[in-house]
C-alpha cells in the first residue's frame, strides 16, 4: 500500500494545477454577475442560456436544446417546464411529426428577453473587459475546444 501512495499526486500540486477547480471558480463568479444582472427582469443566468437555445429559427426540440447546451434532455425538459409554467416558452406540436415538439418564445418571454439581453450586454463586456483582447480570444477558443472534445 505504501507504493501506491508515491504514485499519488500532492494535495499542493491538485490545488495548484486542477483545471476542473479552476473552471468551477471562475463560471461561480461569473454566473453569479450575470445573476445579479438578470435578477430585475426575473431570470438566472442559467433561464437566460435556455432562452436564448429557444430563439433557433425553427423552433428546437428538447433534445437539440440539451445537445447544444451539453446536457441531458432531463435536466434540459425539467428547466424548460419551468419557463413554460412562467409563461416565457411554450412547446408546440411539429408540424410535419407530431410526436415532435419545438419549443417558442411567447410574448411575454420575448419582452423578458429583450430586457435581459441590454443587462447581458453591459455585464458581458465588463467580464470581457477585464482581459485583455487576446486573452479574451484564447479563452473563448480554448472554452471552445474543450467543449467539443
């Protein structure tokens, strides 16, 4: 057993050099401004991403939205039926199959959305800010290839 521990890396070099840790820290403190923006017009961070994954032009499905968002349909079905029940979405039958159901924006939630997205300009500029212009290129491409893999 002793063996096996020299094999294990030190708590200083995880804390040091976790990426997981770092992400996690970071998307904390940044959901938490975009929280804080959205608040007034009564959405998280998080309602905003949906609505936003609602906007697609034929109106996605449940499973699209999850695949673009990378998460399970469950979890995208269960946050979703939470802005339904607000009245910010509603899911229709497809047109062509209707065992399919899109997702669209009501009125209301266009209104919300519409707010939102002047808070989402002004707190994403200020985070984007705060790097410089490469810095800022290199996260979004790094974010970006990680995502994919």
């Amino acid at each position: 057993m002793a063996g096996t521990d020299a094999a294990l890396p030190s708590l200083e070099l995880v804390a040091r050099s976790c990426l997981c840790r770092r992400v996690q820290h970071a998307s904390r403190a940044i959901g938490k401004r975009f929280d804080d923006a959205f608040r007034p017009v009564g959405l998280n961070n998080w309602q905003f991403t949906l609505l936003m994954a609602v906007t697609a032009e034929a109106g996605p499905t449940v499973n699209q939205i999850a695949a673009e968002l990378g998460m399970d349909r469950t979890t995208a079905t269960k946050n979703l039926r939470i802005l339904e029940r607000r009245g910010l979405i509603e899911m229709r039958v497809d047109a062509q199959d209707r065992r399919i159901r899109r997702s669209a924006l009501t009125a209301e939630g266009q209104q919300v959305l519409q707010a939102a997205l002047l808070r989402w300009r002004q707190v994403n500029d200020a985070v984007g800010g705060s790097l410089r212009p490469e810095q800022l290129a290199s996260l979004n491409a790094a974010l970006e290839t990680i995502a994919q893999a």
